[in-house]
C-alpha cells in the first residue's frame, strides 16, 4: 500500500515509518515537500526488486530461464562439472 506524508510527519515518526515497512514488504512512503512529491522511502527488498526489473539484461535472462524450462531443456548440475 503507498502511503503519503509531508516531511515533517516523516521527520518526526522516521522510526516507526521504517518498522511499518519491515512488516509489509510492499509498503511505500510518499514523502512530500509543499504538497509535492519529493521522495520515496521503500523497503530493501522493495528496492531489489525495483532494481531488477530495471535491468533490461537480467530480465531477459530470467525469461529466457523460464521459457527454457517450460521447453524442458535444462541440464543437471552434475552434468556440467563432468
């Protein structure tokens, strides 16, 4: 769920803010500045995840990945040390 606070509330209640996103992964703090959006206070995980799929590359890869193993075309890991 996104939430939205001036940053004078997130000045003031910063930690219980930050433990309400360690409960809810998902959460995030729409921090404004004279009613505007300024920042985003999200969890770590949150911004992994946010990261990942900004990274054109990696996920081509995991689709790749998954199309592979639908078609069945994966090798054991012992296969490849032989």
């Amino acid at each position: 769920m996104t939430k939205i606070a001036p940053v004078s509330f997130v000045r003031a209640h910063l930690p219980e803010m930050v433990a309400s996103l360690g409960k809810n992964k998902r959460d995030r703090v729409v921090i404004t500045k004279n009613g505007a959006p300024s920042a985003v206070l999200v969890s770590p995980e949150e911004l992994e995840t946010l990261e990942i799929l900004a990274d054109k590359r990696l996920m081509l890869s995991l689709l790749k990945a998954e199309e592979d193993e639908r078609a069945n075309r994966l090798v054991e890991h012992e296969g490849i040390f032989k």
